[in-house]
C-alpha cells in the first residue's frame, strides 16, 4: 500500500528533483518524486555538458554508472563569419582522466539515470503524471501553508513541504505568487539537432582519441543576426547541435529557430564536421536567461523553489546550478523535518544558502552582461565581424611591411566602431560563454 | 501548414510525439490577433509552427498536434494571448534515448 503522505514531494525529474530526491530518500525521509512525462528526460533537452564537480557532491565517481558520453578534453570559442572563424581554445588530457572536468551527456539517457538514483535510495517516482496545482491548508486565521498537490487525475496528495523543480515555464511557481511575468527578453529559445555518426569519423573529424571530446561555443553566424549562441558537442556516436538567441531578437528579426539551425548546419566550416551525419533528434526549449533581476522568491510556507524554475542560470552553467539548489533545498527540508516547522521560518535558510553561494556571485557580476547584451543587440555581429576581418589582413602573406599592415587593420577596426566598444563587446561575449 | 525551408523539410520527422485527443493550446481571444497583431509572430518562432494563419477565416490554426513543449509560445505572444497548459501526464513529445 503506498502512502499518501509524503514528508516532501518533488515536482519534476529533472537535474534539480532527483538531485535533491537522492539527498532526501538518503535521509529517510519519505518522497514523491512526480514526473508528467512517461520517463524522464522525454520531456526537454540541454547544450550539453554534465559537469564533474557538482554533480560528485550528489554521486560520488557517478562517471563509473552514469550513461554520459565522452569526457570533454577540448574546449572552444569560436568567432564565427561567412567563411572564417577566429578560434580560441585548450586542451587539456588532464581531463580524460578521474577526476575528470565535464562529460558531453544526452537528457533523453541521463535523466532517467539519474532519478533512478533516486529511487534506489527509497524515493517514489510517479510518472506520466502531471501537476495542476498546490493544495494549502490553514495554519492561522489568515495565514495557510502549502500542504500538497493536485494531479491530473484529480487526486490529491500531501505532504510538508513541496519542492518545486518545474523547469523554465514555472506555472506553478507564477501560481504560488513566488515570480511575476517573465518578459520575453529575458527568455532564450534553443533549438537543437542530434546527428548521428560513427564514433571513428567523429574522432577523425575532431582529432579525438575514442576516450575524448569537444565542445565548441559560437557567436556570429550561427545566430542569424540574433544576439545568442551556437555550440556543438561530440557524443560517443553522435554530434549535438544547437543555436539559440533571446525570444525577443527572433521575434523581432523574424526567423524561426528551425531556419536557424538549418543555416548553422550549412555553414562551410560546420557543414564539413557533420557531413554524412544523420540527424536523429530535433528539440527545442527556452532557458531563462534573466539572472539577478528575475530570480523569484524562493520560498513560501510550506514549499520551495529550484533550478530552472528558480532561474538558475549562469552563463553556459544551468543543470549543475539546478543540481545544487536541490542539494540546498533537499537540506533545509531536512533540517526542517527535524525541527518539526515547515514554514518560512526555516524554510527562509533555503535562500540565504543560495545567495551566499558561488554562483550567486557569478548571477550577480552577470548582471552588467546580460543588460549589456540587450541594450546592444548587435555587440556579437560586430564583434565577429572585426575580428575575422582583422584577422584575414593578418594572416594574408602580401607585400606590406608589418607595421603598414598592423595600422591597416587597426584602422578598420576604428572605423567600424570606437575600440573602446570592441574591448568590452569581447569582455562580455567572453564572459557570458565562460564557465564562471 | 507552410514549409520551413525550400526543400520541404520538416524538423517533425525527428521527433515522437503521442497525440493527445483534447488541445493544450488555445487562442484566447481571436479577434486580438486579427485586430492587434500586426505581425503575427507565433506563425515563426515556433520551432515547429504549430501556429498558421488561416486566410478563409481570419483565425490563428493551433495544429497542437505539432508541438514538442519548448513552452516558448506563451512568452513570445505579445499580446500575451496564447494559453498554454502542459499536456496531460504521458502525452505530448517523447525524446527517445537514441534519436527520433
């Protein structure tokens, strides 16, 4: 007989709720951990990259288990043109080995890993079914708290406390009164192509070891004069794809993100990475890139907020972030068990945790970035621009002497838009893509 | 339903989707889109165009058969006119492990 009290039940399956699942069922509390797809990861897609560090603090050596694609050894930013790229890169081999870096993972396998983790631990994973909304009960004359949800199936379930890991469009989070609006220029629209290709072209094509990856980062071209990004990731027998930009640059230039990713695909310099390759998978899904403006209130009686749903997302770092504020959550719920209270008066801890840590730092520097690249829209256009310019004039073998040649390209560069934008275009392309 | 690229390509092919009998997607109030918007730019930046516009009867089509849940539709609209509910548990996209 399954019990239809939990001590917490958690919606969603994703990074965030099975990362704090785990740590729950580890502390014996009793959970629910509530799915609406028929398995996780059917639902939604990443970049991406599973990172090493984080993700340990959840599973220790979850790389011996985990169905992760290949260790990433290279990392790449590129400035992509028409028919050019400036590159910046390294690789490390450092990384192919325990304790690794980062690991190039596909949703559709790691997720169900991952929540199956959670249930190993003890935790109850409900699937194929959906949350419509909260159920409160009164804890004073006018003061209630979140006591449970309500499924599709119009059954209602309780517990102390819920945890809500709903991804991006947090209907539920709006309904709780914890985030107003989001503007939509403050949403970024992916979309995404697996293509399918033997592990030996791909090694070849990359000058990859069976045992390595890489994961390129692009601005310019990919984005079809959106401000927003391209990146490609070598799985063991598949390439990710993906491009995206901020909603409101799409509306506004009128592409659509299929359009976009066909474009990307023809590029001259990307065309020759996927050639043959099959394509296997089209996703799509929007992340919220607002940062420190739009972080909502991330508790209320009775219930907390993760991943995300909660905005956690730092330049290309989301499903790590979204794994820690589990780990945060999962142990105030803990401690509030223990103190027999859950409501905001230790639930409160929830969020101190949060904005005390790492990456609030990096959401706050952020800050300046993000509205940087939304009042100049043009900032990734023209930064690719120059440099793959400059760059031609620089690699041309030709008759003028260096010193013509430098004062050339300097000059071009002046003319196209005072230096002082240029350095600090490059200052934040290069701090949105970078992990801190 | 209008093509995506010249060659009749269609991103649906990739993708499994089990087809809910009721809508998850409705058009809040039609005459806002024929009477307001101007561009109509749900027709676009929907990755997979669930949304066309039908000239015989001056309406937005809503072809949520299509859709595989980005949850960009509602905060694209801007005349915040889309209502956007996810599908019932079980129904909707289902991204396979392996591709399709």
């Amino acid at each position: 007989m399954e019990t239809d009290r939990y001590n917490a039940i958690i919606v969603g399956a994703g990074p965030a709720g099975s990362a704090a699942a785990i740590r729950l069922a580890q502390n014996d509390l009793s959970v629910a951990l509530i799915e609406r797809g028929e398995r996780p990861g059917t639902k939604t897609m990443f970049g991406g990259s599973i990172y090493v560090e984080p993700t340990s603090r959840v599973i220790p050596e979850f790389w011996k288990d985990a169905p992760l694609e290949r260790p990433l050894v290279t990392d790449e930013f590129w400035l992509l043109d028409r028919d050019s790229a400036v590159k910046v890169g390294f690789t490390g081999l450092k990384y192919k080995r325990s304790p690794y870096n980062k690991f190039s993972a596909l949703r559709s396998k790691f997720d169900p890993w991952f929540a199956q983790q959670a249930v190993n631990e003890g935790a109850h994973l409900m699937t194929s079914t959906l949350v419509t909304d909260l159920v409160y009960e009164k804890t004073g004359l006018l003061s209630k708290k979140v006591a449970g949800v309500k499924l599709d199936s119009g059954e209602v379930i309780h517990a102390d406390v819920v945890l809500l890991a709903e991804g991006a469009s947090a209907n539920l989070t709006e309904k709780a009164g914890l985030r107003g609006e989001i503007e939509k220029s403050s949403m970024f629209l992916y979309a995404k192509e697996e293509l399918a290709l033997p592990a030996e072209k791909i090694e070849a094509r990359f000058n990859l070891e069976p045992d390595e990856g890489t994961n390129v980062g692009m601005i310019g071209y990919p984005t079809s004069g959106v401000a927003g990004k391209g990146g490609l990731w070598t799985n063991k027998e598949s390439i990710s794809l993906i491009v995206g930009g901020y909603l409101n640059q799409i509306i506004k230039k009128g592409v659509n993100p299929y359009q976009m990713i066909s474009r990307f695909k023809a590029h001259p310099l990307v065309s020759r990475l996927i050639k043959g390759a099959e394509t296997v998978a089209y996703k799509s899904r929007i992340i919220p890139k607002g940062g420190y403006e739009s972080l909502p209130q991330l508790y209320d009686d009775g219930i907390l907020v993760a991943g995300d749903a909660a905005v956690m997302i730092s330049g290309r770092r989301g499903t790590d972030l979204a794994m820690l504020t589990g780990l945060y959550a999962a142990d105030i719920i803990a401690q509030a068990r223990a103190a027999e209270d859950h409501t905001s008066r230790i639930l409160k801890g929830y969020e101190k945790k949060v904005m005390n840590s790492f990456f609030m730092k990096n959401i706050k520097k952020g800050k300046g970035g993000h509205k940087y690249q939304k009042e100049h829209p043009d900032t990734d256009y023209l930064l690719t621009k120059a440099a793959n310019d400059a760059a031609y004039k620089f690699f041309k073998v030709g008759s003028k002497s260096s010193s013509e040649k430098m004062k050339k390209i300097r000059k071009e560069i002046l003319d196209m838009q005072p230096v002082k934008k240029t350095v600090k275009d490059l200052y934040y392309a290069l701090q949105d893509w970078s992990v801190f | 339903m209008p093509n995506f690229l010249k060659n009749n390509q269609s991103p649906l092919e990739y993708v499994t989707i089990k087809v809910d009998d009721q809508s998850h997607i409705n058009i809040k109030d039609q005459k806002k889109c024929l009477n307001q918007c101007e561009n109509k730019p749900c027709t676009y930046y929907c990755p997979t165009r669930v949304f066309s516009w039908d000239e015989q009867s001056n309406k937005i089509r809503v072809d949520y058969s299509r859709c595989i849940e980005c949850l960009a539709c509602p905060f694209g609209c801007p005349l915040n006119n889309i209502d956007w509910n996810f599908p019932r548990g079980s129904y909707g996209v289902i991204y396979q492990p392996n591709g399709q």
